[in-house]
C-alpha cells in the first residue's frame, strides 16, 4: 500500500521569496516520486522526478526537491517565486511492481498563491 | 501536454445519456490511464490499459467503460450508470518500466451534466 500526504493545502508567498510544499510518502516499495504542476484547466506537467539516483533532484522552472529516506518526505522548494508559479502542485507516489501497471497515488495538492 | 490529445475540451450532457471522451497519445507509449479530478479531491484513477486490448478497472470503474484496440487511442465512455459525471477528466499515458515510469497527461476534458 501506498500514500502521499501534502502537509498544506494552501501556500501563499510574495513573488522573489523561497517556496516550500511538503510532501510527506508511505510505500511498502522503493517508490518512484514526482512533482507535477497544473494550471486552471490546464492538464498535469511534469516538474521532477526521483528514481534513487541523486536524492537532490533539479527540474524545470528553477524548482527542486529532496528525497529524505529516514524522514519520508520529498518535499518541493523554489528559492524565488514567480507570478507565472501560481498554480497547483501535486505530489504523486508510483508503485514499483509491474502487476500494478505504474499506478500513480496522488496527494491531496497544494495552492499556491503569489503575491506582487 | 507533450504528445497527447484530448477532445472535446468542454462537454455538455444530460442527464440519461452516454457520452465518450477521446484520448489519442503518439509518444508510442504502452500504457493509458484516465483520471478523474473533482475539487479539492486530488485525481482518481478510474481505467488503466497496459496493452492494447487489455484493460483493467481503476479505483471509481463504476458507470465508466473504454476500449483499447489501438496503440494510440483510449477512448472513455461515461455512462448513464454514472450518478455524478460532472468533472474534469485527465487521460495519461506512459511506460511501464522502472526508468521510464513517468505518466504524462493530456490537457484534459470538462463534462457538465446539465
């Protein structure tokens, strides 16, 4: 069985300072983790993606996570917001046995708001 | 969005009558998924194929059907059997091997039932 939790449903921030969305996971496997971002009525975009290789994953935007084993929690982080960063973030979960076709758990999202 | 379509953008329907989504990916994945998103509820699977002509029901199957008998097209129908369509629906596609995991998503379908 597997889980994700994102610790806040809304983050409100002012546009040049750091963001941070929490993700915290629970996975009976090695999990494959992500970051996506969806803008209103827009499909899901990939952000990142941990696979156990670096545990400090880059991705696009200026966004970047770290992969904490003994903490469970990959947690997502950008050092200067922008405006065009108003959107939905979710953290997802993959199950890593082939039986389950990839299936991806996804957390509950995060808001973020940016203000000018 | 990448290489995945999704028609009609916005859907009207009402009540009593079926209606199926479209989704067409050309990134030559094996996989296809369809999603539903409600508000503040994250996304719910509610089909998944791993090969063509094979499907398998997700977490919410029921009043849904699909069919795979392409490589490149999932189609989803909602039908009447549905007591709450009205939603956003995401179609994903992807691979399934460790490496290559990933789901990428179309931009999505918007269906009211009047």
């Amino acid at each position: 069985a597997q889980s994700v939790t994102q610790l806040d449903s809304h983050v409100s921030v002012s546009e040049g300072t750091p963001v941070l969305l929490r993700c915290n996971y629970s996975s009976s496997y090695s999990p494959s983790l992500f970051w996506y971002v969806q803008h209103p009525n827009k499909g899901l975009q990939l952000l990142l993606k941990y696979t156990s290789a670096a545990t400090l994953v880059k991705g696009i935007n200026g966004f970047e996570a770290e992969f904490k084993k003994s903490e469970t929690s990959f947690h997502l982080t950008k050092p200067s917001a922008h405006m065009s960063d108003a959107a939905e973030y979710f953290c997802v979960v993959s199950a890593q046995f082939k039986a389950a076709g990839n299936k991806l758990t996804f957390g509950g999202g995060t808001r973020v708001l940016v203000k000018p | 969005d990448g290489g995945i379509t999704q028609s009609p953008k916005y859907l009207f329907r009402k009540e009593g009558q079926n209606v199926t989504l479209s989704c067409e990916q050309n990134l030559n994945h094996d996989a296809m998924y369809w999603y539903r998103q409600d508000p503040g509820q994250g996304l719910r699977l509610i089909y998944y194929s791993q090969i063509v002509n094979d499907f398998q029901k997700g977490d919410i199957a029921e009043g849904y059907s699909v069919s795979r008998e392409k490589k490149e097209s999932f189609p989803l129908t909602v039908t009447s059997a549905q007591k709450n369509p009205t939603a956003f629906y995401l179609c994903a596609s992807g691979n399934r091997d460790r490496e290559t995991d990933t789901q990428y998503f179309g931009p999505g379908t918007r269906l009211t039932v009047l």
